[in-house]
C-alpha cells in the first residue's frame, strides 16, 4: 500500500525487509531495517550538494581566468600560452575537480 505514496514522492525510502513492491518502487532502499540510516542519506546528500557547488565555483574561476589566456589576451605583453601548456591546465582543472570529489568518501 506505500507503493503508489513512493512512486509520486520526490525521493521514496523503503526499508530493505518491506514489500517487493514498496523495495521495486523507492528510490533508495535501506538494506538495514534502520530508520536512523535516513540521517544518513541526508547527510550524503548535503556533502554532495556542498562538492557539487564547490567544483562548479571551481570551474567557473578557472575559465575566467583560462579562457581569455588562451584567446591570447596577455599576447600584447609578449606572453602567449602554447596549446600543450593550455591542455596541461585543462587537465588539472579536471583532475582537481575529480580529486574534490573523492574526497566524499573521506571519513571525518
């Protein structure tokens, strides 16, 4: 009977010992019969959100500053960034984004 409930919520939690139908229509299932665990999810879900931001201010910062160097913009100063040095630095951007990521799963 919370099948039809879980379907139209936003996230449905079921517990892993519930019904078939409840386990196959929940978006997470609790594989412990744990209610706590919920806080659990929570708190995944907001250091999720919080990395989620944190690379995309990342990245945003680093083509502010990334784009205009390669478009050549200090070209007048006699600095000119070669096409190799730029795909070193787009590959530390991708590899400092990946890193913060990692770092979810991270025990405090």
């Amino acid at each position: 009977n919370d099948a039809p409930a879980l379907a139209q919520a936003d996230v449905g939690i079921a517990i892993g010992a519930g019904t078939d139908v409840a386990i196959e229509t929940a978006s997470i299932i609790l594989v412990r019969s744990n209610p706590l665990d919920v806080v659990a999810i929570v708190d995944l879900a907001k250091a999720t959100y919080r990395k989620m931001v944190e690379n995309l201010l990342w990245a945003t910062g680093y083509n502010v500053v990334a784009i205009p160097l390669a478009a050549g913009v200090l070209y007048r100063f006699g600095i000119l960034l070669s096409p190799a040095l730029a795909a070193v630095l787009m590959s530390a951007s991708t590899v400092i984004v990946a890193f913060n990521a990692r770092l979810l799963r991270l025990p405090k």
